[in-house]
C-alpha cells in the first residue's frame, strides 16, 4: 500500500522531514508494511538552497496544489505562525486529508475549533512534533497512559531558556551574556521573546495539559512569568541552598482542578531533572498508577522533530493501511475540570529581598508574613554591607498571600528595591 | 464494543492489573470506546487474600478454563516463570487469542517461536511490561521512532542492583549490607540471584535489542557480569574519578553488527542517567535522527507495570473496535545484523591492581598494555602501605586484549590479587 504525503512548509523542520523521508523509506516500508510518499512540497520560497534536494517530491509555491491534489492523503503543516497555517490545516481537513503539525502555537490559539473540525470529518490532527521536539510524550500520555490517570506535569519546554539557566549556573554568567552565546550557537532565535518570556513553553503546557487532564483548561488562568529578570546573585543563592533554576512548565491536577503555570522554578539540584541541561528538553509526569516519570530528550531542531512528525505520519498511514475508522477520539473532552485562576495557585517560594540596617526588621518582615498565612522554613541573611539581602524560603502558600505580602514588604521604609518572589518544587525524581 | 480479558496470574502484577481495570473502567471506557471487561482470572492458589476483591470475574484455579471460553479476546499472562507461562501464551494463541505478558524471561527463552506463532495464527503478543516495568520503552522505539534508527542502547534495567550501588556510592555501604537492606525494604527477592548477577538485566536488553534493531540477537554472546564482586573500594575509588557505578544494559549496532552486553560501568557522575537512582530504571537511547534521549520511571512493582500491561491491552482493543487486521508485523526481522561475540566488544575500562613496592612496577604494567594496544587515558598511584592499589583508566580497547592484559598482570609476582576490570562509557547527556 502507498500514501502520498503532501508537506507545506519547507523551512528547518521541514528539511529534516523530507531528509528523514528519503532516507529512511525503505526502513520505514519494512517496519510498516506501508510505502509513505512525499509526492508534494509547498513553500512561498520554493528556490532557496536547504542542503537536501527532493528526490520525486513535486516542489510549488502555493500550498493549494497540495491541498487540491487528490491524490494526497496526509498534509503535514509546517509554515509555523497562526494565519497561513490555519488556512493550510482547515484547508487540508476540508479536502478530507490528515493533518500532522509540529504548530504549538496554532493549536494553542485554535486547536479547539481544528480538533472540532477534525471529528466533523473524521480525520486526524497530529501533533507529537509540537511539545518538546522528538521526546514522544503526546503519545506516551494518549496510548502507553491510556489507563492512568496523570496528575502532576513538570516540562522544561524550551530549549533557549534552560540553555541560558544551565550557563547561568554553571558558568556563573550573567542573564546578558548567556542569552548571547544562546544566539551565537543557534539556541536562540534573532528575536528570542518568545521564548525567554515563557509564551513557548506556555504554548507546550496547555497542550500537555490538554492530553494529560482530557479537557482544554482555561487560558486566562494559566500563570506565565519568564526568565528576563532573573538575577546572577538568585541563581547563586539557589544553588548555596542546594537547588538549581529551572523554567518549568508545571499543570497540576489537585482536588478535582487544574492549575497551570510557567515559571522560574527552584528544584532540588540532586533530582533527575535538575541534570537536564542546556538545549535539552524534559517532561516529568506523576500519575496514579505508574508514579513519577521522566522524559528527556532534544526539544527542537529539525533531525529530531522530524521522527515526531514521521511517527505521525506513520501512525495515520497504518492506519488506513489496517482500514482504521478513523473517529479523532483522542480530542473528545472526557473530563471537565476547572483551571484555578492564577492567584489561587499554591506553591512553595523563594523570597530575596534587600533591607537597610535597623533593629526588628525581621520581626515586621515575618509578622507580614505570617499575617498571609506564609510559614518560613528557611532564612538567611548574610553579615555585609547595606543593603543586606536576606533570602527566606517558605512553605506551601497561596500566590495571591504571597504577592501581598510582598508588595507589604516593599512598601516598608527600610526595604530596597523590590522582592523578589520564585516558586520552588520539591521534586523526588 | 465490549472486549473480554482472561488474567492468568494472580500475583503481585496480577494485583495491580485487577485494580487499575476495576478502578479507571470509565476513564478507560471514555477514553479508548472501548469497554473492557476482565471476565476470568486463573491462579493455582485462588483463595489467597490479595487485598483487592474481584468486582465480576470469575476466579478459577485452572488456566484453561481461561483459554476454553470463547468469549475471551485477551489473554494476559502474568504467570512468571517459562514452563506453566509457556503452557498459557502458546495455548493463547492457539484458542485465537490475543496475548499481553510481562514475562520477560519467557520471551528471551523461547519469544522466537512464540512470535512466529503469533503470526500465523494473526494475533498480536504484547509485552511493554516486561522490560523496564512502568516505562513505555516498548512502544516509544517501535512506533514513535518508526521512522528513525536505533544505535546505542544504556539501560538501568534492575531496580535491585540499582537500588544497591546507590547505597554504596551515598552511603559508602559494602555490597552485602546495601543488599540486605534491599531485601528488608522489598526491592530484593529472597533469592536476588538472577537480579545480582545480571539475568534479569539481559533478558530485558535482549528484548530492548530486538525491537530496536528488527532482529534477534544472538544469545551467547551476550557478555554478562553482575554486581556480586563490586567493592566498596571501587565505587569510591570511580567517585574520586568523577564517576558513579551502575549496572548497565548496553546495546550498540556498529558497523552493521550488533554488541550486547550487561556489567558493572562506569559513567560520567554529572549526566543524567547518573541522576538515576535507588529502584528507578532508566532506558537511554541514541538514534539517527533523535539523537540522545532518556526515559526514566519505575521498573517493577504492581502499580506501574500494571499500566504497561492495561496499555497494551487497550491497544489490542482498539485494533479490534477499528477492525484492525492484526497481522504482527512488530515481530517481523527486518535486519538481519551480526551480533559480536562478546570478545570483541570494544570499551573503555577501569583497572585496579594491587602491587608490592618495587622499582620498574609501572614500566612492566605500562608495557602489558601497550603491547595489548590498550592507551592509558589517567593511572593514579596512591602514596601509602603495601600492597599499593594503582588504578588505570584506559582508552577505547578490545575486550579480549584487555582480559589477557589483566590476565598477564595477574602473573606477575610482584602483584597481589586480581586485577579489577570494569567498564566505562562516556555518556554526554
């Protein structure tokens, strides 16, 4: 049997699909019984020079030719943004094909009217190559935990950021300099917003959290800080008090509700995923049955998001090999769970604040905080120079306790600047 | 659609299999559309207390009761063991039954034949329980990397030796005592001498290899040494090093041939399998297009491998509701790779001798190896009493030359003891 591919987007991804394609088609004919053939490629800059050349592939400007080709089974969606990607993937699902995307961003903004869609016309719409590259964790979530139930998420989803944090610790550099090596090497983008203020790794969450909980939690309350404000000197005190910064991508089922966030996380430097490092991606899962779970593995890149969405592809086309009624039930929302607003979050936290020298400054500092609810289980502060820092760490609170406190402590006359708040999570993988 | 499960096995794993398809039926139900009824269960000792209570299955105390009904769709086999195990998957597949086990030691004796059975008769036997419990190594290689191409395989693939050696690297306990605690806190059997010396860890990467390189390797030469002869010594002298000793499961294709083998190594103490710790197994793998990448979780126990097991079974299910043709084609050799015989391995390795005091001691050992062609990457000689332990790290070797370089060094009569010999990989993520 034979499927005919269509692929728009010929870009850095793109390129890595059509090498894998090539390369591996008779593997890939063996192990699956099917032929899966590239027939069409679409791309707005069809005659820029990628380092691989097609080998039977039809190569257009316009992607309707791919989305008009009858012969074309499966449209794999690779043109990035929110606009001319929808178009291509409702395109695609309007003409009765299977879409294989890598677009978190796409599926972030409209994924729920897509899979809505992709139901309608009982088609597929896969995604592994959207949340952290070649790690197959959509499909560990969706088929190996078909069974279980995940409650805890814990994704460094963003190969940019954990590359600055991992020079930030280990080369005692500060935010600046490591985001410009980023650049340098290729981990970062021209313009690196995206990424360094956790809208990347936000995009991967929900979707994660999508497929853990069964239900689209709600945007508005998914928490989102990003790392452009951390300081050298918090990176260092973490690591004094045993733990590493990480930019964590964290869904939590508690309770009967979701929470969501995306920040600056302290985690215990001993644990398994405080050793992933760099561009490297990682998604830590509890869950009832299985217990905690570790993924690690390439976030990007276009050699191993390539396997992600060639897994896909593979999968539809056995899918029609085997004549598979193909019913989309992986986007039925089984569950309905609330997502707390942000402010009910509840976390552990790091608190750096600087003071001037004067008696009964911590006895205002910790009465503030207990009046939030706040218990302190550690405090340092070091003999110095004005303004001395003292650092406190506390137990489980509430987000909404712990900014009030903070801006009360800000407030205070002998304090400078402002506090600095991040959340830390023990974590025992 | 309503699919009926046979348990043989009413164990441990068995246990945990009961409670998760009682307990998550609507989960299961809602997520795959598929009900999944477990209407009989076999054991020899049925009147056993296992502190889970059958909701509707019928419990007998003879297997075929199992296979005879012909409303059965799925067989699970958690019988252990090859002989009585045999009887039940065999039977299985004869009755035209499906067949889930985590069996792995019935698969490395006699999976060749079993597989080909399954073929014929076009059912499926699936097995994601039997290697590394709860991780879904299984499904990750053969359909998320469908596409990409396995080269190097490092598993912490037993949760006893693992368990151990992390009691000696952080508490500097000798072998026997971080044994006994092992026992005391169930990560070790009453007899651990298959989990000591390495079995349980080569059948799991034999089937890790299999499914990785589409072929069977061949069994003898599969080098295995276990942990019985770890001493304290070492694990502390590698620390010193920068290393941590673990066992590893260690698959690599090279040149179109396959080597296999499980021992003592060491690895770096600063990557991420080296965070793998206590009872937790971890597969890391190396492909083509992927790259590095890690799985991490628990390796035994009923709860995880339960969700392997109810994984598997779900799979099945769902092929049956699409009218899926099962036709096996996962067991199909599609390679047909070498496998070196185990002389030829070639590694790195850590050499501990113990010398008398004596001019030229050095020059003679130094000549052993040269003319073995085994280079020196460090050689560290401690200042103290006689005998004066001399530890060597080598570069890349062939194994044979290093087992008659050790072997000469023995010789010697100025040395005491043997020559400690273990491996060493560099791991880079």
């Amino acid at each position: 049997m034979k499927v005919n591919v269509g692929l728009v987007g010929f870009g850095v991804i793109g390129s890595g699909v059509v090498s894998l394609l090539q390369e591996h088609a008779p593997l890939l004919k063996a192990r699956s019984g099917v032929e899966i053939a590239l027939t069409r490629v679409a791309d707005i800059d069809p005659d820029r020079s990628r380092g691989v050349e097609l080998t039977s592939a039809k190569l257009s400007r316009d992607y309707r030719e791919v989305l008009d080709d009858p012969n074309i089974d499966i449209v794999v969606e690779l043109v990035g943004g929110t606009t001319a990607a929808y178009q291509v993937v409702a395109g695609a699902l309007e003409a009765n094909k299977h879409v294989v995307t890598a677009n978190k961003a796409l599926l972030y903004e409209r994924g729920a009217e897509l899979y809505a869609h992709a139901k309608t016309a009982r088609r597929e719409i896969r995604f592994e190559g959207s949340v952290a590259g070649g790690i197959p964790i959509v499909k560990a979530m969706a088929e190996s935990l078909v069974s279980d139930r995940v409650t805890t998420i814990y994704g460094i989803l963003n190969g940019t950021t954990n590359f600055i944090l991992t020079r930030m610790i280990e080369e005692q550099w500060p935010f600046q300099d490591a985001l410009a090596r980023a650049k340098q090497l290729g981990f970062a983008e021209a313009d690196p917003t995206l990424d360094i203020n956790g809208s990347d790794a936000q995009h991967k969450l929900y979707l994660l959290a999508s497929v853990a909980f069964d239900t689209m939690p709600v945007k508005e309350s998914i928490l989102r800080e990003g790392i452009e404000s951390i300081e050298l000197l918090d990176v260092l005190f973490a690591k004094e008090l045993g733990y590493v910064v990480k930019l964590l991508g964290i869904a939590k089922l508690e309770n009967q509700a979701m929470s969501l966030r995306v920040h600056p996380t302290l985690i215990p430097e001993g644990c398994a995923l405080a050793s992933v490092k760099n561009e490297f991606n990682a998604v830590m899962l509890r869950s009832d049955f299985l217990g905690p779970a570790l993924f690690v593995g390439r976030g990007a890149g276009a050699r191993p998001t390539a396997t992600a969405v060639v897994g896909d592809i593979v999968d539809i086309a056995e899918g029609m090999l085997q004549n598979r009624e193909f019913s989309a039930s992986r986007y039925t929302s089984v569950c309905d769970y609330p997502t707390l607003a942000s402010g009910e979050i509840v976390s552990r936290y790091y608190l750096r604040l600087a003071t001037n020298e004067r008696p009964g400054i911590l006895a205002t500092i910790t009465k503030i905080l207990g009046d939030e609810q706040i218990s302190i289980s550690a405090i340092h502060q070091k003999e110095g120079d004005e303004p001395i820092p003292i650092v406190i760490l506390t137990r489980t609170a509430r987000e909404q306790n712990v900014r009030r406190a903070a801006a009360a402590i800000d407030a205070l006359d002998f304090t400078r600047g402002r506090t600095v708040v991040l959340h830390v999570e023990d974590i025992d993988l």
